[in-house]
C-alpha cells in the first residue's frame, strides 16, 4: 500500500511539471520574501544559459548540490534583475520528480522559489534542485550580481 501511495504521489508530480505556471507541488511553503543583500553569493556564477528554459521550468532545473538548502540561496543570491536590481524571494513549495542517485527511492524533487525585485510586474518561478550538481549559469531574465 505504502509503494502504491508513493508511486501514485510521484506520478501526480512528474505530470504536473509540464505547466508553465502554478506547478502543482508536493510541500508548500509560505515564508516571506528574503532580500539577497545580505547572503554571501557564489563568485562563479558568470556565465549565461543558452538554454532559455534553464531553471525556469521544472524539467530543466538548476542544480546546486550537496543537499544544501543553503546553497539554493547563496545561488539566488548570485544573480540580480537585468539592470542589477537586488533580489527578494521565498521557496514556495517542491515539484517536479526525477531521477536522481541522490535522492531517496532514486526520485528527487525541485524547490520552487518565486523571485522578484523592484520594477518586476510578476514574480518569476526559479527551479532548483539540491540533489545533484551542474556547472551553475544565470538563467534568462537576471544578470551576475555584482559584489
């Protein structure tokens, strides 16, 4: 029974990743926004995603490794709005399924953060998984943050 209700749960989670807006999530959060101003970002976050679906959707995530909810934000804090505005933001809940060696059961979930700054008409949904690791980029959007 309990194989069946998780199998069931990560079949609802890898169907919902094909929305562009409003994943349907695995766990909510309701935090309020953080500003960047004051984490220490990655100094090697320098290159742009060619990719433009590059953790803006929740088959294409950032990946920050080592199980880290703390590097999730040290990335965030590496980039800035397209003119070099600080950024705001919460995690808003986990999506997305996929296969991971590093996770439990071989089945990792994304972190959904919504990021904003000022000027921003609508937050914009960052995707990004501590399970593995990838070379990070900045996604289409945002530009480094300059230290």
């Amino acid at each position: 029974m309990f194989r069946f209700t998780l199998l069931l749960l990560f079949g609802i989670l890898f169907a919902s990743c094909g929305a562009k807006k409003n994943p349907a999530f695995a766990t909510r959060n309701f935090e309020t926004n953080t500003s960047t101003e004051n984490i220490a970002p990655f100094f090697d976050v320098v290159d742009m995603a060619e990719d433009d679906t590059y953790g803006l959707t929740g088959e294409n995530p950032i990946k920050v490794g080592e199980n880290s909810a703390s590097n999730q934000r040290r990335y965030i804090a590496s980039l800035a709005g397209p003119n070099g505005e600080v950024l705001s933001f919460n995690r808003t809940g986990s999506c997305c399924a996929y296969e991971s060696e590093n996770a439990i059961f071989g089945s990792a979930l994304v972190d959904v953060y919504e990021v904003t700054y000022e000027g921003l008409k609508e937050p914009i949904l960052l995707y990004i998984s501590f399970y593995d690791y990838e070379t990070l980029l900045i996604p289409k959007g945002f530009t480094k943050r300059n230290p």
